[in-house]
C-alpha cells in the first residue's frame, strides 16, 4: 500500500498490534508498551480481569468460568471490542495525561503485507475505539525494513524476512515499494506446536506451551555432535510428572517441516525479482526481522539453503513498531518519487 509520509508525520503514536505482542511507540517517548497480546475475561460477566503479561501467565492456570484469549491471530483483529479494551488498557495510564491536553491524536498501525479489506477495517475501528481521530496504515514489512536500518528508499535492493507467530512474510524492497513478497501461514506458534507434537509422539509427554521456548536453545548447537537436555512434562498415560531426555537432532526434525515453507517462500521471491535486484542481495544478504528471528540456528540454516547471507537485525521483535516510529518522527526520507517538472 501507498503510504503518504506527509500524513504520517502528522501521526504521535505509532501500534504494532501483533499475533504475539502489542507495542506502542510515542512520538518523542519512544516505546511504552511492550505486552502479550492476551487478555484473560470471566464469560459469566464479561469482566476484563487482566491483560499482557499477567494474562500470559495465567493460561492453562484458570478456572473453567476464566478464559485466557488471544483477540489477535495472524495479524488480523478477530476480537474488536477484546482488543480495544486490551489496548485501552494498556496505553490508557500511560497516555491519560497526552489525551487530555491532545484528545484525538492520529495513530499508525502496522498491517501484514497484502491483509484484505476486512482485515484492515477491524484494525481501523479497533484503534478509532481506542480514541484515535484518524488511523494511517503501513505494510509491516515496509516498517520493519527501516527499523531494521535497510536503504528501503534507495535504488539498490534490501530483502527483510519478518517471522511473526502467526505468519511469515518476505520481501524484496526498492525504491521504498515492495518488488515482490510472499506470505506463509508459518510463524514461531507453528514451530513450537511441532515441538510439542513431536515429544507427544516420540516419548508420550505433554508439555505446556510456554515449556517450549527454553527447549528452543537446544538448536543454539551448530555443532553436529549429539547434544540432549532434560524436560519435564506430564506422561500421556498414566497422567504422572515425567522427565526425559530430548537430542538436539530430533529437536531440529521436528521443526524442519515449518521452516521449510519459509525456505520456499524466501524463492518463490528470489524468482519473481529482477536479476539486477538478485545481484545485490548476493551480496548485501537478508535480513530477519519479527520474535521468531531469534530462534537459535535459523540464520545460519537459511544461509546454508539459500546461498546468501543472512543476518539478524539489532533487536528484532521490535523492528516493525521503531521501523513505524522512525515514520512518524520524521527520519525517513520521502518513499515516493514526485515527477519531474516540464
């Protein structure tokens, strides 16, 4: 999507309201919030009873009359009235001050590349509950380029790889326009159900979720030798506490699946770019963006496959919303080209 800069510029807050995390950055402030997107509700009467990170901790802990919701999937808003009362109150104490002396400030959101109508719509209306006057959409990928410092407005090609939970999306940027981009369903949520899966399958054990991002390090060992740690979990059978012993390479099977569909996204790109794009990426390499950038091993297995350099950006889960930020602050340079004159 076009995006105007004069009109961002006019913009003080600037959300990334991921699948994972919500963050939010104010002009001149910098990044204030930076929670799960979870909210846990009481179905009897509707009551918001908590929000980010202590929603998080309590899933898989509650009641049966408490239910831990995630009002994001994917990128999309599938919840309105659940996020914008998880926004509210997430930036309301925060902003209360600003929204007195400024009511109706103009907000910038990040969107995934190419997201339907719908999808950006609910979005909008979600923000606009929130007390914005006017909301100025951006792509995710266009943000997360800049904040991850690549040219994007230079003549010379930048290709970001930005690994959300619930989505991956790639792109070749010029010019400060998308070449060409591909998204796949396959985020850090897919890996980790894989994960599960697999030790559900191979050793009998259920492990909760968020067990899995310590099992994650284990890929950390670029090492081909054998490399095992402990986990603890609950036998499928008898229902008992259980530990056994996990290897690094049965750990690396398991998530090989998702993370081929990133590989073939990443040349399904590479194909529809021109060769002259294609020469400075041989060079200059991707760089990937998004929380799933930092599981352990990834750039190393990409530049492996692709043949390209792979890098990581400087705090990569926070690439979209400083990408955003340095929008609305005014650092970027224009991303479209006027015509001459005459």
């Amino acid at each position: 999507m076009p995006i105007d800069m004069e009109e961002m510029r006019r913009c003080s807050v600037a959300v990334d309201l991921g699948a994972s995390r919500t963050r939010v950055y104010v002009k001149d402030t910098g990044i204030i919030v930076d929670e799960p997107s979870v909210a846990a509700v009481n179905i009897r009467t509707g009551a918001l009873l908590a929000v980010g990170e202590l929603a998080e901790r309590m899933t898989g802990r509650t009641p049966d009359h408490i239910r831990v919701v995630r009002p994001v999937q994917g990128g999309t808003v599938v919840n309105v009235d659940l996020a914008r009362r998880m926004l509210r109150h997430l930036i309301g104490s925060k902003l209360r001050r600003t929204w007195i002396r400024r009511p109706g400030m103009r907000f910038a959101a990040c969107v995934p590349y190419d997201s339907e109508p719908l999808a950006q719509r609910a979005l909008h209306e979600t923000l606009t509950a929130v007390g914005a006057r006017r909301v100025e959409l951006a792509d995710t990928l266009v943000c997360a380029a800049i904040g991850s410092g690549l040219p994007v407005e230079h003549p010379e090609a930048a290709m970001v790889v930005v690994c959300g939970a619930g989505t991956t999306q790639v792109a070749v940027l010029s010019l400060g326009s998308i070449v060409a981009a591909e998204t796949v369903p396959v985020g850090g949520d897919a890996i980790d159900y894989a994960v599960i899966e697999h030790l559900r399958s191979r050793h009998e054990l259920l492990l909760p979720h968020p067990a899995v991002r310590p099992l994650r390090m284990m890929l950390h060992s670029a090492d081909p030798g054998p490399a095992v740690a402990e986990v603890h979990g609950r036998d499928v059978t008898t229902g008992l506490a259980r530990t056994v012993t996990v290897d690094t390479e049965s750990v690396r099977q398991a998530v090989g699946g998702p993370l081929t569909a990133v590989l073939d996204a990443i040349r399904t790109v590479l194909r529809r770019c021109p060769p002259d794009l294609v020469a400075d990426l041989s060079e200059r390499g991707l760089v990937l963006a998004g929380g799933g950038a930092l599981l352990p091993g990834l750039d190393t297995m990409l530049s492996r496959t692709t043949g390209i350099p792979v890098h990581t950006a400087e705090a990569p889960d926070t690439c979209a919303v400083r990408g955003l930020g340095a929008m609305i602050e005014g650092k970027v340079e224009s991303m479209r080209l006027d015509p001459l004159a005459g």
